[in-house]
C-alpha cells in the first residue's frame, strides 16, 4: 500500500522565493515508522506525513510550503478532498468536516514536529512562550544543518586523528598483530573462559588508566542492551573490533555512548561532568576533578546556547571538528615549519660513502675545541712518558729490575701531571673569568666536568699502571737481584743492604703510596653517578656511603693525598739531586691557585651573608626563596651560585641555579628537595617554632649560626659561569628545561623581558622628544644622543631576537613554580621576541581518546577566557612530548642564515638527540645550531 502526499509552493513578489512542487509515494515498509525514531525535519516529513493518514489510508494530504534561501516557511495543511458544496448532503458535510478536522490536527502536529519550519501564522496563533521555544529549536535545527554542510573529509580526518581509542597504526598486519596480543593477555586474565569487566583495561593495553577502560566496556555493553559483568572471547573480539574501528564516526559514536549512561541520545551536563573527571582519573589530573562542574557547564553554554539541558551527538561532532580553530593561536606549529620537516627528511643523503663524510664532518665540526685540547694532553702525557721510560732505560737500575722499572717510572710521571691538571677545570672564579673573555672561542670552558671526570680515569689507570709494576714487577726483582746486580744500585739504598719486600711495603715510599692509592679509592668509587646520585641502594649503616654528602667529604680526602704526594716524592730511591724530584714542581703552580680559590670563596662567603625575604613552598616538592642581593653582587643570567646553611652544615655548599634577572632588585633561587641538605634547608626556613630544636645534624640556637634577625644564616658564593651566561652571542635562543632544570633559563627570559622594557622605554622617551618644541626637542635630543652614546660604550648590544623556551615536566603542579614569569612574559612581550611552550608528559598525547575531552575543555576555556586550565597561564600546555625534529624545523624556516644557540639542562638521554638535531640541521639548513648541556 502506497500514501500519495503531495507538495506545493506558491511565489511571490518577492525574489527571494522559489516555485517547487513535487510529488512521492511512500513505500510500505516505511508506513508504520514514527518520526520519533528519526528526529525531526527535512528528510523526515514524508515518513511523518504516513503517521497523519493512518486511519485512512485514503486521505490525500496538502502540504504548502515556502522557500526562502536557506529557510522554509510552513504555510498550511489541507485535505486535497473536493471542496463541499451546499448540495451535499449532511453525510457528506460530516465527511469532509473530519477530515478538515484531521488536517488542523495535521497542522498543528506538524508544527510541534518539524520546529525549524516557519510559521507565517505562528506568531498570531500561539503564545509568547511557544514562540520562544519554537525559536530555540529553529536556531539549533539551523546549527545542526549548517554543521552537516561544513562538513568535509579532511576536517573528519582531522578529528579522526583525535579520537583515538587504541593506536594510530591503521595497517591491516598492524591490527591482526595487536589483536595476537590482546588475545594473549585474555588467555591468562580470563578466568573459566570469561573475562572480567576490571580487567578489561589490562587487555586491550590501557593498564594505567583502567577506569577510562571500564567506562568503554560499560558504553559497548550497553548497545547490546544488557549489563554485562564478564565477557567472552568473542564478545571480546567484537568490542575490539568497534574501539579499533577507524571510522570517525563509529569512533564519535562509542566517545558519545561513554557519555550518554542512560541511553536516550542526550548527553546532561552532569553526564558531561562525569566524562570529564574520568579522563582526568586517567589523566592523574586531582585539580581538574574538582573543577570538572565548572567545565562541563563550559561545554554546555558552547554546545548548548539555547539552554535545553543537553546535547546531542552532531554537537560533539561540531567542537572536534572545530578544535582547531580554538587553539588556532597557540598551535606549536606553522605549515611552513612542517613543509621544511619533510624537505628536510628528503634531504639526507643516500650514498653511504656521503654518509660517512657528512658524519665525520659534523664530529669535526662539533667536537674541535674539545678534539685540540685532549690532542695536546695525550701528546704531553705521551712525551712524559716517553722521556721518563727512556730516562731509566739507560741506567744501571734497567740490570737489575728491567722494563718493570721504565713503566712505573713513565706512568709516576704522567701521574705528576695528570695530578696538577685535575685541579685547573674545578677552579670556579678562574673559569668565569676566562668565560668573558676570547679564550672561549678555542677552549670548551662547559666541558670542565668532563675534563675533569676524564683526567680522573687517567689518574686511576697510571695508578694501577704504576702501583701494579712496582708491587708485581720491579720490587720483586729488586729483592731477588744477585749480589752483583745489586752492587750496581746499592748507594741508592741506605747502609747500601738490599731490601726486603716487607721493608719496602713499610718504609715511608710504600705507606705513602698505598695511602695515597686507598684514599683516592675511596674518593673515586663515591664520586661516580650510583653512589653520589643515591642510586645504588644499600642497607644501613653502608647508606650513608651513598648520596652527595658522602661524595662531597669523601672528595676531601684528596688534600691528604696532595700531602702525601709531595711526602712521597721527596723521598725517592733512585733520584738523589733536587730537579730530580720534581713533583713539587708539577703540583704547586696549580695547588697554590685552587687553595687561593678556596680562601677567596671563604671570606667572599663570609661577607655575602643574604637576608631572606620570601620562602614560597610550591608543588612537586620544590620551595622558592627570595633574598636580598649582597653588595656588590654581580651576576649574568645562565650563572648559578652555592648556598651554605652553617645551622645544617658549616662545611657543606650545594649549588643552584640563578632564576632572578641581573636587574632585580632582588635574588631568588628555585630548590626541589630531592636529598637531605635540601630537605633539612626547607624546613629551617619553613617552620614557624621560633625557638632552639633539633634538625637533622646541627642544633639551631648555637652561636653564629643564627643573624640579628633570627633568622638562620644563609651564605652566598658566586656568582660561577654556565654555559647559559654566554645567551647574548646568539640571535635566536632555544631553551629546552626538563623539570626543575628549567630554572637557569627562567633568569634568561626575565632578563630578556626587562632588556624589552628598557627598549620601549627608550623609544617613548624619544617620541615624547620629538613632539617637544624644536629648541626643546634639539636640546633633549643632542643630550639623549650623549647618554646613549656614554652608555652605549659601557653596556654591550643586545643580539638576541627571538626566545623559544620549551618546558617539559611530569606534574602539573610545577607550572606554579614560574607562573609569575609566564604571565609577565605574556602579557609584557608585545613584540612577540618569546616565545613558551608548556608540556606535560603525565597527560596522554593530544589524539588520544583519554585527553580528547580535556583537550575540548582546554581549547574552549583559552578561546573565552585566555587561561589554560592545567597551568593556569596564558601559555596554552600542550601534552605528551614535544618533537623536537619538528621544533628544529620550524626555527630553520623561520630563522634564515641565524646563528641558534641550543641551550639543554635535564637528563642526558635527551641531551643526546638535541645535540643530534643540532648537528643535522646545520648541514642541511642555512640556520647554525650550536648546543650547550647545562649542569644538571
């Protein structure tokens, strides 16, 4: 049975209306369909219209209609029967009269339906509040047809890629290789064939954030339209099949069933509310939870402006679709900067012979300053050796202990210089001198560490060298010589009597030198990475043999074996003249000048005695303290001071990165608790008991350890040079900080916000000039152009143009730790010269089903109110870890021919790619990059 309908539409005086008249059938199968099943407009009317003729399925209904560009106006609905006429008879009249009254009812049916349709006669016949509603619904029935018309592929692939359940991999091996191992774990976390709802996240690999899982298996369960406690394999399959699915639809459907928990195709601000502290549940994100109310009605007063309480799935739809367009402001990247990424890739050579050479070329490149420097030690601990070996060769004591003796006098004498040159890369004051001046473009001052952890190896290896030719060679030969081998050498021995193993072992040369050999032991085996970063575990009381104090004192141990050093020159076997015991002579020069060092940071120490002003605990275990800068203090942003408490510890000194600017009045420093001396130190500062008590290992209340005010003593020494110091011989900086190694790089961007501020205040101030009179202005001006000329003498030029700082951190509770300087930077940089980025890895990547709706609430809280909700800055935090190949991209495209300094302070792991990119994009690209490794 077909219901013929029919539609007409009459023009008018108006250009803007169309004639259209059209005609259908309505197939049986779709007569006894509501339009509830369907929604309601446009494509619905004709399924609508067979519910009006129901009873008679012979009724012809008239539909009149207006169209007017994008809008349709409902006219009227009348039965397309005879028109009556006064003849008729009474049965008739009554016939026709039902049906006209069937047709009003149509209207007004039709009207409720299908809202969106206008009504020319509504405004007269209903009320002011229907009018409303009807308008409301008009309006979002208008939303949702232009959002299906906006609608395109590439917008859907977009926000394909950023509802993802499981993997970005789409291939077909990818997805059967993926489902092997799923169907692995549910062998052996189902139980009796069955596997748990709790366990389900465990099984298709979101292990941390099994909640989120749950929430999945609850939304799949319900479209089978049961509640399902434990599933099969093959139900198992069929979930994963839906959450792998790679349409974007499918995937919108399942985000907005996790939602919709009572199954009505509506989503409530309390069911948006719940979704939200769900991701954040997986997201380990606490204050996002408690502020999940006031984000979910965020999202609804967006989706929802007509205020009905709930949205629906094509809404969804629309803000994923449009998240771009939100965060179009703080996007990381440029197309620009991707389109140079892939001509980059496309860049790398292919033949492996050009490989090799671009590889040995960059080495040269970045390691010449270091390559000169360890060339002229060998070669100098090579000439020492030699001459020393070839000295004894020659002697008469070669008959009698051989080549034994040559080996162990070559390694003593490179022991001698090794000795004094170990002490040069730890004399601070010297090495921040030396950094101001033109030595730095030959010498690598950052790699005094690694100088000086490198002669330490050379020193152990002379030792075992030395010490083993002696106890395993040359003094066994000695004291089995003949007679006559020994007569060649006896006045070189006291009462000319050869002596025993056991006196040489006990005679002062054999005490020293094995003194010498344990102490430097012990000193060396603390100072590696396990023991002083607490790395190695060991039971007490040997933990106190672990972590940096144990380091720290252990090191002094070195000054004994300076002293024993000289003790043990002095009283050798085989040289009798003065010159010849030349050990004094390798030694003192460089003794003598870390000894002044020490004397200088002594009393320099003692005067800079800093008031404390502020002391600001933070989140992640990370305190503040802001003090007064001592008199005649003067410091470069990128250098980094030691602090000393003499109520902890008089002798021990922990240094920390610089965070204020050189034109602060104050000093402030950043200081995460990570070990005892930091601890104890926050908490002298922290607590409230003014009176004398106990911490740790020294007693508060002794005297001198606490200042005029009550307050505990704090000792300043530096300021000491860092690779960061040297900022301003770049043009363009790139500052990457992991954690709290993001504070030598806090200094540098206050300093390049204050150097902004004095640049706009000068061109004011000569605008200002300007509109003066012209004597006025000539006379200002001819003593502006002195000042600055007077000035410009004594201050260098600023080079540096641009900053791009990236901040890479786990908690989000360390965004706290500079959100002063972030907003400052924000609101103060008009010129656009900084640049931040803000990421955080403990959030899952932006694409992931598990951050989609943080990342919805984020974008549409930093459009509205230019705050980002997970720093609480202007800096939009993006998550996951940045890719840096990308971010070096984009500064070579954007910065043409630019010298790039690439300044790093986190874990060495990183380090190594950062310097890899450096290299790389300097070859390929006409942009140098040169990377520096802050201590950390």
């Amino acid at each position: 049975m077909k219901s013929p309908a029919s539609f007409h539409s009459f023009g008018r005086s108006s250009s803007k209306l169309s004639n259209y008249s059209r005609s259908f059938d309505l197939p049986d199968d779709l007569e006894d369909l509501s339009a509830d099943d369907y929604g309601v407009g446009g494509a619905m009317l004709p399924i609508f219209l067979s519910d009006l003729q129901r009873n008679n399925q012979q009724d012809l209904v008239e539909v009149t209609l207006e169209l007017e560009n994008d809008s349709i106006v409902f006219c009227s609905v009348t039965p397309s029967t005879p028109p009556i006429t006064d003849q008729k008879e009474p049965s008739s009249v009554t016939a026709s009269s039902g049906v006209l009254g069937r047709s009003l009812s149509a209207t007004s049916r039709i009207r409720r339906k299908f809202a969106w349709l206008k009504s020319g006669s509504s405004s007269r016949a209903s009320s002011s509040a229907e009018n409303d509603q009807d308008r409301r619904i008009t309006a979002r029935d208008e939303r949702r047809i232009k959002a299906k018309l906006q609608r395109t592929k590439s917008s859907a692939q977009r926000a394909l890629r950023g509802l993802r359940f499981i993997s970005k991999t789409t291939g077909a091996n990818d997805a059967e290789e993926m489902w092997r191992r799923v169907e692995s774990r549910f062998e052996s976390l189902a139980k009796d064939g069955l596997l748990a709802r709790e366990d389900f996240g465990d099984c298709i690999g979101m292990v941390d954030s099994k909640e989120f899982a749950v929430g999945i298996f609850d939304a799949l369960a319900r479209r089978r339209r049961q509640r399902m406690g434990k599933i099969t394999k093959e139900e198992l399959h069929d979930f994963w099949l839906q959450i792998s699915d790679q349409s974007f639809d499918a995937r919108l459907q399942i985000f907005f069933d996790m939602a919709d928990s009572n199954e009505d195709g509506r989503v409530t601000r309390e069911e948006v509310q719940e979704l939200i502290m769900l991701s954040a549940s997986a997201n380990k994100l606490s204050k996002l939870k408690e502020q999940a109310e006031e984000y979910a009605s965020l999202i609804m007063e967006e989706l929802d402006p007509e205020n009905f309480g709930y949205i629906e799935l094509w809404q969804l739809e629309t803000l994923l679709l449009q998240r771009d367009n939100y965060m179009n402001n703080s996007r990381p990247l440029s197309t620009t900067s991707v389109a140079w990424s892939q001509n980059i890739s496309s860049a790398r050579p292919k033949n492996m012979f050009r490989r090799v050479c671009f590889a040995l070329r960059c080495l040269m490149l970045e390691n010449w300053r270091r390559g000169w420097i360890l060339l002229l030690w060998m070669m100098a601990m090579a000439t020492l050796f030699a001459w020393k070996f070839m000295q004894y060769k020659n002697r008469a004591a070669f008959q009698v202990m051989g080549y034994c003796l040559c080996t162990a006098k070559g390694a003593a004498e490179t022991l001698k210089l090794n000795l004094a040159l170990i002490l040069l890369p730890v004399c601070r004051n010297t090495l921040t001198w030396l950094r101001s001046t033109k030595a730095r473009s030959f010498v690598p001052f950052d790699d005094n560490i690694n100088f000086h952890k490198i002669i330490a190896c050379a020193i152990a290896i002379g030792v075992l060298v030395h010490a083993g030719s002696h106890l395993s060679c040359d003094f066994i030969r000695l004291t089995r010589s003949s007679p006559e081998k020994f007569a060649l050498i006896a006045s070189d021995f006291s009462h000319g009597k050869r002596p025993t193993y056991l006196e040489l072992l006990t005679g002062v040369l054999g005490v020293t030198g094995i003194s010498m050999v344990i102490f430097m032991a012990i000193a060396f085996i603390l100072a590696t990475s396990h023991f002083r970063r607490n790395v190695l575990r060991l039971p007490a009381p040997f933990n106190r043999l672990t972590g940096f104090n144990a380091f720290w004192y252990s090191h002094h141990l070195l000054g004994l074996v300076y002293v024993l050093l000289v003790i043990h020159g002095t009283f050798l076997f085989l040289a009798h003249k003065w010159y010849q015991r030349s050990t004094w002579m390798y030694i003192s020069a460089p003794l003598l000048l870390y000894m002044g060092e020490r004397s200088v940071r002594t009393c320099r120490s003692e005067h800079y005695s800093v008031k404390i002003f502020k002391v600001s605990v933070l989140p992640g275990n990370v305190f503040s303290m802001v003090m007064s800068k001592p008199p005649g203090f003067k410091y470069k942003s990128g250098q980094y001071i030691f602090l000393q408490c003499p109520s902890i510890s008089p002798f021990e000194w922990h240094p920390f990165s610089i965070t204020s600017a050189p034109g602060d009045e104050c000093l402030s420093v950043h200081i995460r608790t990570v070990g005892d001396w930091t601890q104890e130190l926050k908490r002298v500062f922290t607590d409230v008991n003014d009176s004398p008590f106990v911490i740790g290992r020294a007693r508060f209340g002794q005297p001198g350890h606490i200042d005029q005010n009550g307050q505990p003593k704090l000792l300043v020494d530096g300021p000491y040079g860092a690779p960061a110091q040297d900022y301003r011989n770049y043009d363009v900086l790139l500052l990457a900080g992991l954690g709290i190694g993001a504070t030598p790089f806090i200094s540098i961007l206050r300093d390049l916000l204050n150097n902004s501020r004095a640049e706009d205040q000068v061109s004011s101030t000569t605008e200002m000039t300007r509109s003066d009179d012209s004597w006025n202005s000539l006379a200002s001006s001819n003593f502006t152009a002195k000042s600055s000329s007077t000035n410009g003498g004594k201050k260098k030029p600023q080079r540096t143009r641009n900053a791009y700082f990236y901040w890479v951190t786990r908690e989000p509770g360390s965004f706290e730790w500079f959100k002063g300087v972030m907003d400052e930077v924000a609101e103060m940089d008009h010129k656009g010269q900084i640049e931040l980025h803000n990421y955080l890895t403990s959030v899952y990547e932006e694409g992931d089903a598990r951050s989609t709706l943080i990342t919805m609430v984020q974008a549409l809280n930093h459009a509205k109110h230019g705050v980002d909700i997970l720093s609480g800055t202007r800096v939009r935090t993006h998550f996951a870890r940045p890719n840096w190949k990308e971010v070096f991209s984009k500064i070579a495209s954007k910065h043409p021919h630019a010298t790039v300094g690439v300044f790093y302070c986190g874990m060495p792991v990183l380090a190594k790619e950062l310097k890899k990119l450096s290299r790389e994009l300097s070859h390929k690209t006409s942009t140098r990059f040169e990377f520096h490794k802050e201590y950390f």
